[in-house]
C-alpha cells in the first residue's frame, strides 16, 4: 500500500461532459520539470482548455484554451521527446477535427501555440466525426484517425501528412455490421498500427505493412456507447492494451504486442482482480505496470502495479469515494505514460449547495512506502465562478484558478451521463 495525496482542483464550467468520455484518448502528459497537465472540456463558454499543476497536483492553472471548440470536444495530447512540444488532434464545434502543435514554457508554465489550427477532417465529411487522435509512423508520416459515420455505417476517417501537419490527405473505411466503432493509432520504434474496436471485437492493423489483413485481438468488444474503454501504454517495443468487454458481466481483458514476434497474446494474469467498468493502464521508465480501475460497486479507486510485465499485480492504492457520479466508468481518466507519480482524476457529485460536478485530483506516489494518506477531498471553499453565465472566456492564460476549490464544475441540470 503506498501514499498519496488527493486534492481538489479549481476551475468552474457548464455542462463540460468530455473529461473522460474516451479512455482510449490520451488526455495527461507531465513535462520534465515534473508538471502535470490535462485537457479537460470546460463546458459551453470555454470548451477544450489545458489545465498545469507545478506542484504535484496541489493546485491548477489554466495554460490554454483551444479554438472553435464546445462542450461536446474531445482531444487526444502527444507530448514529443523534447519534452516541450506537444502535439493535439481536438474535435471542433461544428464536428471538424483540427490539429495544433503547442510550446512550453517550464518557467512561466504555460503553453503557446507554434502553430494555428489546421483542419484535418472537414465540418461534413462524416456526419459524425468523433474521438481524433494522432500519431508519428516509423514511416516518418503523421496519421491522425477520427471514427464517423455514413448512413448509419461506421466509418474509420484515416489522414496522412507528409508535412508535419500542415497538410493531410484524407481517405475512409466503411465498417458494415458494427454499431459502434472506435479507432486508436499507435507506435513503437518499429511498429505502427491502430487499434480497431467495435461492439463485437477488438483488431490490430499493421500500417508498416501495407497487405497486412486486420488481425483479431479479441472476440469480445469493447464497453461503453463509444467502444471506447480501451487504453493502451508502450514499454520499448512492446504495446499493452487493457480492455472492458461488452459481455453481460463486464471483464478486464489484458494483452501484450510483443515487438519481437510482432503479434499480440492475452496476458493469463496469474492473481486477478475484480472486473469493474473502467480500466487505464499506465507504465513508467522503470517499465512497471499500473491498472487503475474504477469499482463503483463498492466506491473505491484501485491503483494496481505489476513488476513482471502484467502477469501478477499487487494492490498499489485503495481509494474510497463516497461522492462519485453514477455512472463512474465515464468519470476516471489516468496518464499513459508517467515518471514519478500516478495522478488520476475523477468527477465527483456537488458538494452541498452547489448545483455544480466536481472533479479531484490523486496524486499516488508508487515508490513511497506507507499508508495511503488522503488530504483534502473535498474543497475548503465555494469557488468564485467568475463571469461564468457571461464570458465565453472567464480567464486570461495563466491566471491561477482557485486552488482550495474544485477544478472541474458542471451542470447537474442538464448532464447526460454519457
């Protein structure tokens, strides 16, 4: 069991309902200066905006906002090796997708844009364009992927730029006997691929191989009206997804890519743990595993690590939260990747007197021995909600948002709970 810290970050929305919709976006990174950041949708007069704690989580500061975003946008973040680069692929307000690369400033913590949005998929090219994500090929091209839909037919939109960005060439695939689609690209330093899952399985497809037929990981699809409760991590040359099945009874499926076979296998774990709703795994340099899953049966976050590449896992964090939303598997987002420590965030109910969702912050530190050690769950304060009903920007970047206060509020009224 290990310490850590959880705390209530300070921002105030409406109806901003893509915090964690898609679990297969990635949506944390952390900087090598140590800060954390998370694109989270701030409702319908901010919409997409990047959030930094410099301070483990302790407090939050809003360092961007996207353009010709609202309240249904999504985003997918890619932090480059540079470690101050950071590429996003965002859906916009009338169902485009745009593609931004973004600068760090580690002394002023805040991030600018290098470059203007750039239209990838057209406003109408699908009549619905959802959950973009990016990545760079070991062919040296940039992909981004997005899901559609053409006449009630699933589609994958799949884009190509030869330019870093600048300009893309566009195609689509139709998946005919599928209600519901997502699609996630991926690379390793030999590999890249996207994961293909529908309600009725999950693929894998080589795009370094351009014959390559669609491989079936697993018969079983994945959960949620998105089939979207995947996530994946790489360690060196190997791709771990963990996967929520559509099955009566929820299951977590675990598999590997191994980069030395180039095929994937699921992991037979040797301990097993309850199969819950939510799932995302992480890794760290080290090439640790973590599982953090949300069991709203019994109101507890679970952090598990495994040492020996997924094939045992031992309880890392238990975290009771007797608040959370119902449902909680669309309200619990965790970084793919992490140095030092694990933040996972999840949406919580009003506190009293409020008509507004919070969201908190844990901050898990794996390497830390003790008990776990919880601070601070709900805030000390009503936070200001500056302008909130007038502004479609409340704040100017960088302004420090009320730390004591809940990062995250939305509207009970009109939430859907998706």
């Amino acid at each position: 069991m290990q310490s850590l810290v959880s705390h209530w970050l300070g921002f105030w929305g409406w109806e901003a309902r893509a915090i964690t919709v898609s679990r297969m976006q990635d949506k944390i990174v952390e900087t090598p200066d140590g800060a954390f950041h998370v694109v989270l949708n701030a409702g319908r007069f901010s919409g997409l905006t990047l959030f930094t704690s410099v301070d483990n989580g302790g407090t939050w500061d809003r360092s961007f906002q996207f353009e010709n975003s609202d309240l249904f946008s999504t985003a997918h973040l890619d932090l480059l090796e540079d470690g101050r680069t950071l590429t996003v692929s965002y859906q916009g307000a009338n169902r485009e997708v745009f593609y931004q690369t973004l600068s760090y400033d580690a002394h002023l913590a805040n991030w600018s844009a290098l470059t203007a949005p750039v239209t990838v998929f057209e406003a109408g090219q699908s009549a619905r364009v959802s959950l973009p994500n990016h990545v760079m090929g070991v062919d040296g091209l940039l992909y981004t992927l997005a899901v559609g839909d053409a006449f009630f037919v699933p589609e994958i939109n799949i884009a190509m730029s030869a330019d870093e960005g600048m300009t893309w060439e566009t195609s689509d695939i139709q998946l005919f006997g599928n209600l519901l689609v997502s699609v996630r690209g991926i690379s390793t330093p030999d590999v890249t691929g996207a994961i293909v899952a529908t309600d009725n399985s999950l693929a894998w497809y080589d795009a370094t191989d351009p014959d390559a037929p669609l491989v079936e990981i697993s018969e079983n699809g994945s959960f949620a009206v998105l089939a979207s409760h995947y996530s994946l991590t790489v360690v060196e040359d190997d791709i771990y997804l963990a996967n929520i099945t559509t099955e009566d009874l929820p299951q977590v499926e675990l598999f590997v890519f191994e980069g030395a076979t180039r095929a994937w296998r699921e992991l037979e774990v040797q301990n097993t743990f309850a199969a819950e709703a939510y799932v995302q795994i992480s890794s760290n340099p080290q090439g640790h595993l973590y599982l953090t899953f949300d069991d709203f049966g019994d109101s507890t976050l679970r952090v598990l690590e495994s040492l020996d590449g997924g094939l045992t896992w031992e309880i890392e964090a238990e975290i009771e939260v007797e608040d959370r939303v119902f449902p909680a598997l669309t309200r619990m987002a965790a970084p793919e990747y992490f140095t030092e420590d694990l933040v996972v965030f999840q949406m919580v109910q009003p506190r009293e007197g409020s008509d507004f969702y919070g969201v908190s912050a844990v901050t898990v530190d794996v390497d830390a021995d003790g008990s776990v050690l919880l601070e601070g769950l709900r805030p000390a304060r009503e936070p200001v909600r500056d302008h909130m009903s007038t502004s479609p920007h409340p704040w100017v970047p960088g302004e420090h948002l009320d730390g004591v206060g809940s990062l995250f509020e939305r509207s009970v009224a009109e939430d859907t709970l998706l």
